[in-house]
C-alpha cells in the first residue's frame, strides 16, 4: 500500500498569509496526486486533481506542485473561507486509494 | 445540479448488519465509477469500496472486505453498501463518491452510522 504523510498535521496562520502544505508519497506516484478541502460538518471538496489542475471554480490563490514522492499545496493569500482541513490522495494505486492524515488550518 | 445524497445510517449493535444507500441526480449515473469512503469521528478520510460502471470490477479496503459488499443499480442511479459484522470502529459518516480516473470529484453530504451496545 503506499502511504501518504501530510505536514505539519496543523497550522495557524492569518488572513492574507502565503501557506504550503506538504505531502509525501511512501513511493512514486508520479502526478497522480489530488488535494480536497474539508470544512467542519461538510463532506470534502476537490480542489486539485493530478498534481496541479484546479478544479472548476476553484480560486487560482490555490496551485499544486510536485512529481514522484513530494507534493506541495500553496495558498498564496489567505482567506477566510480557506481555513478548513486538507487532505491529499494518490490515485497511482488502487486498491487501496489512500489520504495523507490532513492538515488542520486554523485562523491565528 | 450534480447530486449524490446518501441514506441508511443509523445506531446499530456491534455485530449488527446495515444497508446504505446514495441517490445519484444531475448527471449519467451509469457511466461512472463509484466509491464509499468513511471518516470516523475527529479523523481523517478512508477509502472503503470501489465499483466500476458496468459492475465488474470491484474493490475493498483490507478493513471492509469479507464483510460489506457494494452493489448499484444503474437503472435507478443508487449506489448501496450493505455492511455486516459491523464493529465499533466502523462508526463513521459514509460518503459516497463518484471518481473519474482515481479522484473523487463529487461528494454526497454522508450518512452517520454508529455502531454501540
């Protein structure tokens, strides 16, 4: 199965802040990495699919970036609808299909 | 409007069996592929079961197979997941997903199912 590690597990930051979350693959992957929005009480939400194709009407303050085993989410200017938890997915193999653990990103 | 809205959850008894089910609208259900993923209470996303359109392929987590079997009628945009031997560490929201080529693009809003004596 390969394993996907999100970092940190969680981050505070402000309005307006630039913000990376990282994530890493337990072995290549290629480009087949997806990132999905959480907020509270709501199911997930795709944002990024194959590394860095935004979903439609996703913001463009949001890219993907990344090959192989290391992946990175960057939220260029924070807003306050961005503070949620996030989560990456391979989509290499199957089965299983695997999330990282998340990343809670929280208001400073 | 594309719409999956799942249905089934409930309190049941460890050991116990339950049958969810998601209504699929606003797009050719049977041309996509279909999953359940699960999310226990305060953690992250699992995903559980995988089903092609046509049926014939198949997929389970190492911690569903044996007991819970994914079935969609086509006919009536549903996708089902029928769990038996539920334990207590299948409490969880149930999503249903559709994917298109390993991500999950659409997500219905989930059912809780809780499994406690």
């Amino acid at each position: 199965d390969i394993q996907m590690t999100q970092s940190p597990s969680s981050l505070s930051a402000s309005v307006g802040d630039r913000v990376i979350i990282t994530c890493r693959a337990s072995q290549s992957i290629s480009t087949s990495l997806n990132w999905y929005q959480q907020k509270p009480g709501k199911a997930p939400k795709l944002l990024i699919h194959g590394v860095s194709t935004l979903q439609s009407g996703v913001p463009s303050r949001f890219y993907g970036r990344g090959s192989g085993t290391d992946f990175t989410l960057t939220i260029s200017s924070l807003q306050p609808e961005d503070f949620a938890t996030y989560y990456c997915q391979q989509s290499f193999s199957a089965p299983p299909l695997t999330f990282g653990q998340g990343t809670h990103l929280e208001l400073k | 409007e594309v719409q999956l809205v799942e249905s089934g959850g409930n309190l049941v008894q460890p050991g116990g069996s339950l049958r969810l089910s998601c209504a699929a609208s606003g797009f050719t259900f049977s041309i996509y592929s279909m999953n359940w993923v699960r999310q226990a209470p305060g953690k992250g996303l699992e995903w559980i079961s995988y089903m092609t359109s046509d049926t014939k392929t198949i997929y389970y987590a190492d911690s569903a197979k044996g007991r819970f079997t994914i079935s969609r009628d086509n006919a009536k945009n549903s996708l089902f997941l029928q769990m038996n031997s539920l334990r207590a560490e299948d409490t969880a929201v149930y999503y249903c997903a559709r994917s298109v080529q390993w991500y999950f693009d659409v997500w219905g809003r989930g059912t809780l199912v809780t499994v406690s004596s």
